[in-house]
C-alpha cells in the first residue's frame, strides 16, 4: 500500500489535524487578556475569567504534574473525566490523542520499506507537545498554565514542530520517490490545517458578530469571551502562517497559502472579517479567487 493512501487519507491523521485547529476547544480555557475582558465586557467579565482561572489553578494541583492533559482536566467541571460534548472531551484528552498517535504511527513504520519507515518515524515523534524542550519551555513560562494564550501557544509551537521536522528531512532524502513522498505528505498537512484555520476562523467570525448584535443577560461576558477567543485564535493562525512565509520556509509553501495569508488571515488581523475579506477577494480577483477560496472552505484545496 502506498505511504500517502495510508496517511494522507487515514482518519487518524486528519482527526488529528482537526482537533489541533479547532477552535471551540480551547473555549474552555479561561483568557488572561483582561484588557480586551474589561474593554467589551466590563469589569464582571473580566473578574469572572479571573475566578475561573483561580479554580482552574487549583483543580491543577490536585491532578499529576507529569499528566499530558492536566491543563484541559483542570478547566472542565467534572474531575471524574466525564464531559458532556466532543469539544469538552477533546479539550482534556486532546494531548493525550498525540501520544497515542505517536505510537500508532511507529507501529505503522515497522512494516514499510525504510524511507516510508523514516518519514512515519519523523511524523511520530514531532506530533507530541514537550514543553521540556529549551525554546518552548522558556517561552510558555510567561504565561499561567490552564489558560487560552497558553494553550493557543503551545498549538502553535506543536504545529511548527510538525512542519519544520517535514522541511529539515527533505534535503536529507536521497532519492526521487522518498522526497516526492514527503512532498505529498507535508501539502496535505498543510492544506489540513488551512481548511482547519479557515474553518474555524468563519465560525468564530459568525459567533462574535451574532453576540454583538443579540440582546442578553449574559452578552457583556459572552460578547468579551468570544472576542477573547477570537483574538486568540487569530494569533495563531498568524503565527503559524507568517513563519511559513520566511525565507528559509517559503520554498516548501504552494501559493495557495501566500494567498490565504495575504488575503484573508491579515484582512481578519485588521479587523475587517472574513465576510469582509471574501468580498474582497471576489471583487479584486475574480472567479479564479472565489474558486480558491471555495477550495479551502470545503477541506479540499490544491497544493
């Protein structure tokens, strides 16, 4: 069976890339962005993600230190690990799903011929989060555990990681069919996480336009928890894609990402939206720009 059949259309793979994107996952975490709290939802609201962050801390020290989803445990209701929605158990188990992963794609390896077996290994050991490492560790101390931003950072570290692995081994590859088959796996790995992006970006879009505009009693801290996220979520997007864009990465991107960076993550950073930006882009581009966009938004895009 041919490598990229097994990965590229494996359920397991994609699942992974989905959860890793998806958004109404990390909506549990409590956000350390007061200002924004304060600003769209007043003082209650940004007291109110205090006191969640405050338990969260708590539930924390009563759960193993070493545990990979003590952080997701820590934000949910429930201790006994019983969660009521796909999105709540994702958020204590997601991390947990890349160690099992890891090891599913090492079993897979022991049966390719050794190329295969090379580039499943690589996969296997960039797809799980350590924030022992120097760089990651450093840079996530600044932030409180149990939170958004952390969470949204750690995805974003977890994400480079993936695709740095993919474009560090290419020139090491010696022979024509192993770099085609690395090139195959990391243009699905990318459009994965681009449709992802894309995806959950609309969706968080559509929820903050929906709380400004319906009445509620709880709508100041709904309003400012969904911008929160929304902010959070834009920061990763941009994060990831812009270091693409790097000279030392570029080589390994299609333009079909350029383009979406260009077009639509940096008119959302503006604040414009992506309702905003699809206008755009069908105005300034024409039909070859709406089926481009259509591409992405139905998971299918073109490397």
């Amino acid at each position: 069976m041919v490598m990229i059949n097994t990965l590229a259309d494996d359920i397991i793979l994609r699942a992974f890339l989905s959860a890793i994107t998806n958004a109404s996952v990390l909506n549990a975490f409590p956000s350390i962005n007061r200002q924004l709290l304060l600003k769209i939802g007043g003082v209650g609201s940004r007291d109110k993600e205090d006191r969640s962050l405050v338990k969260a801390l708590e539930k924390l020290e009563t759960r193993p230190n070493n545990h990979p989803d003590a952080d997701g445990h820590s934000v949910l209701k429930h201790l006994d690990g019983y969660t009521d929605t796909p999105s709540n158990y994702m958020t204590s188990h997601l991390w947990s799903f890349c160690e099992d992963l890891s090891l599913v794609l090492q079993s897979i390896a022991k049966d390719k011929p050794l190329f295969e077996s090379n580039i499943l290994l690589m996969l296997s050991s960039s797809c799980i989060y350590d924030d022992s490492t120097i760089i990651s560790s450093n840079v996530l101390k600044a932030l409180p555990r149990s939170t958004l931003e952390r969470e949204c950072l750690k995805r974003v570290i977890l994400l480079k990681n993936i695709l740095q692995s993919c474009f560090n081994m290419y020139p090491r590859l010696t022979t024509e069919l192993s770099k085609i088959k690395l090139s195959e796996v990391t243009q699905t790995i990318l459009s994965a996480m681009i449709s992802g992006f894309l995806l959950q970006a609309s969706c968080l879009i559509k929820g903050v336009e929906y709380y400004e505009k319906t009445p509620s009693s709880c709508q100041p801290y709904i309003r400012a928890k969904s911008q929160a996220l929304f902010t959070a979520y834009s920061d990763v997007m941009s994060s990831v894609l812009s270091w693409l864009l790097l000279p030392k990465t570029m080589e390994f991107v299609s333009e079909q990402i350029r383009f979406v960076y260009h077009y639509i993550v940096l008119p959302i950073l503006s604040n414009k939206g992506l309702q905003t930006a699809r206008a755009s882009i069908y105005e300034e581009s024409g039909n070859s720009a709406k089926t481009r966009i259509l591409e992405f938004e139905g998971g299918m895009p073109h490397a």
